[in-house]
C-alpha cells in the first residue's frame, strides 16, 4: 500500500488533521523544467532573441516593455531594447555587451524553461561555462547578415569555441539558429540559409557532434519574431515549412519554441535511480535536505542511501514549491525530510541516492578535460599541478597524479604527454583529498562533469570517464 505522509510543511506546527489535506498534488507542476544556454559570437542577436521570447510568451509585464522602449529611444538604440529585457545591468547597457549570465523564466503550455543568457565577449568565457554547465539545450545564434556569418568563423570568432565548449560540457541537444533572415541582405533567402548551413555541418562535426542526432538549424528573426513562437510569413518565406518537414519528417508548426517542445532531454528517467545532490540542509524539527532531483522520482516512505557515507534512511516527507508532495520528478528543487539523520549526516555536496543503486563515492578518477585557461602564476599543467575540483556544489583540492594523453587544437595526439597547454583536450588521472559523490559521466551527466579552478580562474572542464569498480 502507499506510504502516507507524516510531515507537516518544516516550518509550521505539527498537526495530524492538516498534514492529510497539506498532500495537494501527487507531483506539483506536470511540466517538464528545461534549462537553455544560449550562445554565440557577439551581436549575433542573443539578448534580442531572449527578450523577444519572454515578450512573446508574455514573461514581461507592459510597463517593463514601455520603460525599455523609452531608455533605447533615449539612447538613439530602438531595436535594442528586446535586448535591454535580458542586459540588465547599467554597464552592460551602456555598451550594448552581455556580460554575466542572465536568467530569464519562461512556459509553453507543455514545459517549462530557464534561459541562461551567455556573454558573447572574449573575456567572459568562464560565465559562459557556469551557465552551459548547468544547460540541457545549447542554442548556437548565428547571424546570417552579410560579413557578420564569415566574422563569427574567423580566428578569434567565438562561435567556434563556444560550441566546442557546449560539447565539451555535455550539452547533447543543440539548436543553432540562423538568425537576422529578415536582414536586407538576407531577405529569407533560401540559398543564404543553405550556405550557412554548409559551412557549419563540418565544423560541428569536428567539435564532436553527431549532426543529423544532436543538431537543428532553422531560420528566424529574433528581431521581428518571425519562427520563434508563430511561423514566418509564407509571403517573406515561401521555402521553409516544406523544407523542414521533409527534413525532421514533422509536420509540427517549424518554430523554434515547438522545437524546443519536442526535444527529449535524456539521463532524467522518472524511473531511473534516485538522485537528489544536496545544496543545503535545514535541522527543524527533523533534518530537511534541499536540493534537485537529478533523476528517478523521490517518494514519501522511500529508502534512499546517503553518498558519500552509505548512511541508510527514510524519506519522511517531500515539498516541491514549497507544497507538501507525495512525490517529485526530474527537473523539480525539493525539500526532503530524512529520517533519522542528524544534522551532521546530511552536507551540502552530499548526494541523495536511491538505496538500490547509490553513485560512487571515490577519491581518484580518470577523466576528459579541455585546458581553457592558466593563471600567471602556473604556465605549465602537468603531473603535479593542484587545482580545485568543482562538481555539482562539491569543492575539493585534487591534483594531476598523470597525464596519458593530450590532443591539440589541430588534432595532433600526444601519448604519456609530459606536460599540456590551454587549447589541448587532456586524458588524465586526478587524485581528490578526500572521497567524494560521482559517477561516470556517461552513467550520471550531473555527477560526471566537473571544472578545475586554480586563483579564482576556470581552467579546465571536463567529465569522468574511468571510475573504480562498485564495492558491493
Ligand atoms: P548579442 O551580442 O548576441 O546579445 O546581440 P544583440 O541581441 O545585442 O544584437 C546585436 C545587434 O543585432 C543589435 O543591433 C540588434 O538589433 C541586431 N539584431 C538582433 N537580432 C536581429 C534580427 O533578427 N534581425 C536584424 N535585422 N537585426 C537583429
């Protein structure tokens, strides 16, 4: 039979009569949560199109919009002022440039979404990987706009090394989006389109991605809205809705916001083994853990196992939005009560694991990295370097116990490498200072993708790939 639940909301007075009727809803909001990254060369239109899908899905409140469109106008900027509902900071306005990672909350009636807005400049490339690290979906904005495409491909472009990163980082789905089609010197044309296209195939191929599987291109305007939520005027696109139906055999509306619909976003199996890593713990009345649940579906009366102790206990009670739940699916932030654990047992860092198939809890593993960056300070990575891991909310020293391979930027192989510079993907060892929750990445992409960091820098992204055998 089921469990019944025997929590009472952690902060309010423990009442049998409310605690029956408190259990509302068997899981909160139905709707998938989906977390978006978007990314690019600058000004190939990401804050535009950002803004514009908040406006468009009616995520910006009238007085908001007529207060952008005011300060744009004041600053002889019209157009930009979709671009000012994602750019909310005073600097980054005056200078029309993304720089932190914007957050922007959006719905269909099918799912629900997070924008993480990436910064396009040069400098800013670790937020961009605090917000892809955290993505399900890479959105690639390209600029069709004559000179703007061939510039966001040259060296130094950032389109190239944005994507390498999103693939590096994991981020499987990726929707590039040939933007500014409205543009004169596009003007919808098909051949502009296809050209793009073209070029990009290759390239996304040699950053790894499987392009018929993992990849979608399709032609808007972020400016105007055109195939963003409703579909392009056949009049200004007469190619289009035929082009792609053939292509993705769907006959669904081709906009970018049906696309992101229709995209399935893998490793959050409702029945997969539970995994809830904890971002904070509250001792009231109990020991309440606060975190998101990763995979599988966490229910009142369950037994999970605690990594990295192998503590075993049982859940008590689940809110999800604050709403007592009697269970919570992938994608939702929960609070749990674990019952019988001190404060002690349950830390930030630690994960919560279904008791039939709890992760890893090691302390060397063996991984994939991508040498972004070195301080001053450290010129040359090599067995001996120390840095701190970072997975999920988990910080520990570690250090590079051996390097067995390094690939450079024009796909040259070094075996038993001696030393790596930034630019190379490197095979390697890692000794951590102390046991912590992980698993392989292709078993867990949220416990399996780290970064390094040495002197406040991000030096490295990575993923596990070697793992010592279970203990049973
Ligand atoms: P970001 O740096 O990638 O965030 O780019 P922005 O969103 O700030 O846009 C850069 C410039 O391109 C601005 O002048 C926009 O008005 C313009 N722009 C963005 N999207 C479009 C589009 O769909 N069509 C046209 N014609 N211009 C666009």
């Amino acid at each position: 039979s089921a469990p019944t639940s025997t929590a009472a909301a952690p902060m309010e007075e423990d009442d049998n009569d409310v605690k029956e009727a408190e259990v509302v809803a068997e899981e909160g909001d139905p709707r998938e949560h989906i977390n978006l990254v978007f990314i690019g060369h600058v000004d190939a239109g990401k804050s535009t199109l950002s803004g514009n899908i908040l406006y468009l899905t009616d995520n910006v409140d009238k007085r908001t919009i007529e207060r952008y469109e005011r300060e744009a106008k004041d600053r002889n900027r019209e157009s930009w002022f979709l671009a000012f509902i994602m750019d909310t900071n005073e600097e980054e306005r005056a200078k029309g440039k993304t720089v932190e990672v914007g957050r922007a909350y959006f719905d269909t009636s099918l799912k629900r979404y997070t924008i993480l807005d990436a910064p396009g400049h040069k400098n800013y490339v670790p937020n961009m990987i605090m917000g892809a690290s955290q993505a399900d979906v890479g959105v690639l904005v390209i600029s069709a706009r004559k000179g703007e495409f061939e510039a966001g491909f040259d060296r130094g472009g950032q389109s190239r090394e944005h994507a390498m990163l999103c693939k590096t980082l994991g981020i499987s789905h990726l929707v590039v989006v040939i933007n500014k089609m409205d543009d004169p010197t596009v003007e919808w044309r098909k051949e502009r389109f296809d050209e793009c296209v073209t070029k990009l195939r290759p390239f996304l191929k040699s950053c790894g991605y499987i392009v018929k599987k993992e990849v979608k291109f399709l032609p808007i305007s972020g400016l105007s809205g055109a195939n963003v939520l409703n579909e392009v005027d056949a009049k200004d696109c007469p190619w289009w809705k035929e082009s792609y139906s053939k292509r993705e055999n769907n006959t669904d509306k081709p906009t970018l916001l049906s696309l992101f619909d229709s995209l399935e976003i893998s490793g959050r199996e409702r029945d997969g083994p539970v995994t809830i890593p904890v971002l904070d713990r509250y001792s009231d009345r109990g020991t309440i853990a606060m975190g998101k649940v990763e995979s599988g579906t966490v229910r009142v009366g369950q037994k999970v196992i605690i990594m990295p102790t192998r503590n075993t206990y049982k859940i008590e009670g689940v809110w999800a939005n604050e709403l007592p739940v009697k269970c919570a699916r992938p994608g939702e932030n929960v609070l749990v009560k674990i019952g019988g654990a001190g404060v002690e047992d349950v830390q930030k860092g630690y994960v919560i694991c279904d008791a039939n198939d709890p992760c890893r809890a090691v302390d060397k593993i063996i991984c994939t990295v991508a040498l972004v960056d070195l301080p001053e300070s450290l010129p040359i990575f090599s067995a001996g370097t120390t840095a701190i891991f970072h997975c999920q909310c988990i910080e520990e020293e570690c250090t590079v116990m051996e390097i067995f391979e390094t690939t450079n930027s024009r796909g040259v192989v070094t075996k038993n490498a001696k030393f790596a510079k930034v630019g190379m993907k490197v095979i390697m060892k890692l000794s951590l200072a102390r046991s912590i929750p992980c698993e392989t990445f292709a078993n867990a992409p949220f416990l399996g993708r780290f970064t390094l960091r040495n002197e406040g820098k991000t030096i490295a992204i990575g993923k596990i790939t070697k793992l010592p055998p279970k203990k049973v």
